[in-house]
C-alpha cells in the first residue's frame, strides 16, 4: 500500500443525530480532512445515509460503519447495494460467514471491507460474560486471520492490537483504529484507547475520531492538531 498522507490517514466519525449537523460540521471542518465516517446512528436518521453519495461526489471519503451480520445471502446483497452509494469502506462483524458474503457482495467495486474484531467498548470479562471462549487479544488474532484467509481488505481493531495485529498480518491489510483519544482527553465509554501518535507507530493506517472533534468548540482546529500528531509519528 502506498504511503498515505497524513490528512487522509484522520476518519472523523460524524456521530451526530441528523443530516444538516453533519453538514454543518463538514462545512465547519473543510480542508482540514477529507474522510468520514457515517455511522448507524446517522444512517438512520432521515436522509442520513444518503448523505454518503453527496460526500463521495464533492470529493470526500466515506466509510459507511453499519457493522453488517447476518445470513450471507442477506449480507451479500446488502453489501452490493452500499457499493453503489460511492463509499471507500464497508464494516462488517468479523465472523467468517459475515465477512465472506460481504466479500462476495463488493466484488467488481471499488468498495473494501473491513472486519470489525472487538468492540472497543469491550474487554476480556466483557467477552467471557458474552460466552466466548478467549479473551481479547486472541479474538482479535483469530478474527485478523480468518479475515486474511477470506479476501477482506482491512480490519478494524483498537489500537491496543495494532501492534500485534500488523506483527502477524503484515503490511497489506488496511488497519483502522477507533477509539482515538487525544492525551488528557475523556475516554467515556471506551475501554481500548490510545492517543494518535501511539496508534499511528503501532501501525494503524487510519484513526476514527469522534467526539474529541466533534464536541471541540472549534472542530477545525481539533481536526488540524490530530493530523499534526498523525504527521508527528507517521516514518
């Protein structure tokens, strides 16, 4: 893969509750990035998903988080029709029947896949309280190889994986993080977080920000110090 620049390297996450504030916050961002995330909780509001075709088309990114499971045949399809809508990636859950059809489903796009592990949110007694039989670290490990072994373009993993993520699979798979927080920053509700610089020398190609850009009082200028840090760590 190509070496990316910084500002495309910075996902911001347009967690807000409706198409016009997440206009708004493009607009109040402008050239400080050029990739977003549209995640359920947009897609859902009226008019929300359709925002992904109007991004693509005034040259943004877009990453169409809607962490797709169910029966491959159902996933398959759904994933042709998001392929449509001009989005650069696709979140699926990271179960091998999951991540198959999604693969089917993109064939001939431009669209990629990218296997969520582990919610950020969870931890090992989170994942034991669940029913699985591992802990974290080996979820990840296990999901990141199926995942190679099925076609799927990238993963999404905290970026307490990365590392041993990137270890294991190399430099081809597209790596995002989630769960970025700036130093000193509120972590809420996540339990994996890392600031950018760290993700970015443990190998994560992409970083998903929300709130600590989002909720600043100037998103501009929060988006432009993470991709300075970005630019900071980045060989």
């Amino acid at each position: 893969m190509k070496p990316l620049d910084p500002r495309d390297r910075l996902i911001i996450a347009l967690d807000v509750a409706d198409r016009a504030a997440a206009e708004k916050l493009v607009e109040a961002i402008g050239d400080a990035a050029v990739f977003y995330k549209i995640g359920m909780e947009l897609a859902y509001s009226d008019g929300g998903l359709a925002l992904a075709p109007r991004l693509a088309g005034a040259g943004k990114k877009v990453f169409l988080d809607l962490k797709l499971h169910d029966i491959p045949n159902t996933v398959e399809r759904a994933t042709a029709q998001v392929a449509r809508l001009g989005a650069t990636f696709l979140t699926v859950h990271a179960y091998p029947q999951t991540m198959q059809a999604a693969v089917a489903g993109a064939n001939g796009s431009e669209l990629s896949i990218l296997g969520v592990t582990v919610l950020t949110s969870f931890d090992d007694e989170d994942l034991i309280e669940a029913g699985y039989r591992f802990g974290v670290v080996e979820t990840v490990r296990r999901r990141a190889e199926q995942a190679r072994a099925l076609g799927v373009q990238g993963l999404v993993a905290s970026a307490a994986e990365a590392g041993p993520v990137r270890e294991a699979l190399g430099p081809d798979m597209i790596l995002v993080t989630p769960g970025i927080r700036p130093a000193g920053g509120d972590v809420g509700d996540q339990k994996r977080v890392a600031t950018p610089g760290r993700a970015i020398r443990d190998g994560a190609d992409y970083l998903v920000v929300g709130r600590p850009i989002v909720q600043a009082a100037d998103p501009r200028a929060a988006a432009l110090r993470i991709v300075a840090e970005i630019a900071a760590a980045t060989p």
